[in-house]
C-alpha cells in the first residue's frame, strides 16, 4: 500500500475515533463529530473553529451558511475547494438551546486543547506546505499561543516552533454577524487575506503537471519516505478505540 493510501486510510481511522471520543463534554450533546476532509498532501490545509449546527447533523466540514461563504470565497479566488485539506480546531459542536434552535458557543480553552492532539494527528497524515488559519480559535491551536486577529490577519507567521507557515485571518461567520452596512469592505477585505495564498496554489498547480512523469519512473522502494507520521497516527487511533 502507497504512504498517500496508507494515510488516506488512518485519517478515516481516525474520524471513527473521534466519533467516541469523550474527552471533554462536547461529544456527549452533539449529533457526531465532523472530522476534516480532503487530500492527503494537500497544498493547504483550512483550519476553522468548530462544526456548525449544519456540519453536526451532516457530518461534513464547512457545508453551512459560513461554509457557503467560504465556497464563494475559494471560487472568486479560482482555487480548487477539492484539493484543500478543510477541518476544524474543535471536532464536536458546542451550543446552546433556545427554544428549539441549537445556537452556537466558541468552544472554551480546555475543549480546544483535548481537542488538539486529534488536529495533530490530521497534520501529521496530511503534511500541508502551509495553513489558513480562519478565526481564533484555530490560529491559536495551530500557533501555540492567543493569536490578536485584526492585527495579525493577512500575512504569513512562520511559527519557529514547528516550521509551520499560517495565514491568520477571521472565520467567515464573523462576516455574516457584521455589520450589514460594512458587509461588502468585510468581504473585500477577506478576499484579499486569502489571496496572499494564491501565489501558493497556483505555483503547486504549475509543478503538478511536471512531477507526474518523474513520479512514474522511480523506484517503488522509494516512496515511503515519510510513514513514520501515519504509524504514530495510527498508534493514536489503535488507543483511543480500545
């Protein structure tokens, strides 16, 4: 089995495990948990906060009112939402009831921390070239320390720590609570954050093309250069399910 098989396989191991995963009071209210989505050895991997109230009843990532704005966003920007790694900072939906509607809570400092190692996991598996951080919640989880958005958004933090190269900017459902009259600066503003990505993207997309022959002619045997990464995910997995 390829490592890109081999990793595909564990991230679905590992999307089971955090199903029943209890390490924090989240996974006892919510429908399930949402687990990421996308290619392994994805160019960028979309970080948000946690599922929305459509993402917990359908077990998808960024498919609600938020997510939708984020699919306008990829397409304005002439990316491809396939070939993004998206997930979340947070697996299970955390909310409160009002009435009948399930209205969401930003997940609190320790759901975000039991949280953390399955994040990990994902990037271990994944092994993105860089990452979107989209609010917060998410900056903080992949940077290791509270992350002041408004100042930080819209440029590259290369993290000394891990080698991890994170565009900062707001979650997209900050756009749809703002201000109506402020909506459309809000959305150009967005667009141009993300952009600074897309030098990124197209330049994977150029050298797609001519890697592909190169690939064909190498040795089986030198493939597997880095499943020491989904070995340990898959020892976390191998644990958490017995």
């Amino acid at each position: 089995m390829s490592h890109r098989n081999e990793a595909t396989a564990a991230l679905k191991a590992l999307s089971v495990a955090t199903d029943a995963c209890r390490e924090c009071p989240l996974g006892a209210h919510a429908t399930q948990s949402v687990f990421g989505e996308g290619p392994v050895g994805a160019v960028l991997m979309v970080v948000g906060e946690q599922p929305g109230d459509k993402e917990d009843l359908l077990g998808r990532p960024f498919v609600g009112p938020a997510g939708k704005l984020f699919d306008r966003a990829v397409a304005e920007l002439g990316w491809v939402r396939e070939k993004l790694y998206v997930t979340n900072a947070v697996k299970h939906f955390k909310y409160e009831l009002r009435g009948k509607r399930r209205i969401h809570k930003t997940p609190g400092q320790r759901e975000a921390e039991a949280c953390h190692h399955w994040l990990e996991s994902e990037i271990e598996l994944v092994q993105p070239r860089a990452y979107v951080a989209l609010g917060g919640t998410a900056a903080r989880s992949l940077l290791g320390r509270p992350v002041a958005v408004m100042k930080e958004r819209g440029q590259w933090i290369e993290d000394a720590a891990t080698g991890r190269r994170v565009l900062v900017t707001l979650h997209p459902s900050a756009l749809l609570r703002g201000d109506p009259l402020q909506r459309e600066a809000a959305w150009e503003a967005w667009l141009k954050d993300l952009a600074v990505a897309s030098s990124l993207m197209k330049k994977a997309a150029a050298k797609r093309p001519a890697e592909k022959q190169p690939a064909e002619k190498q040795p089986a045997a030198k493939k597997p250069a880095a499943r020491p990464a989904a070995g340990h995910a898959r020892r976390r997995v191998r644990m958490v399910m017995e």
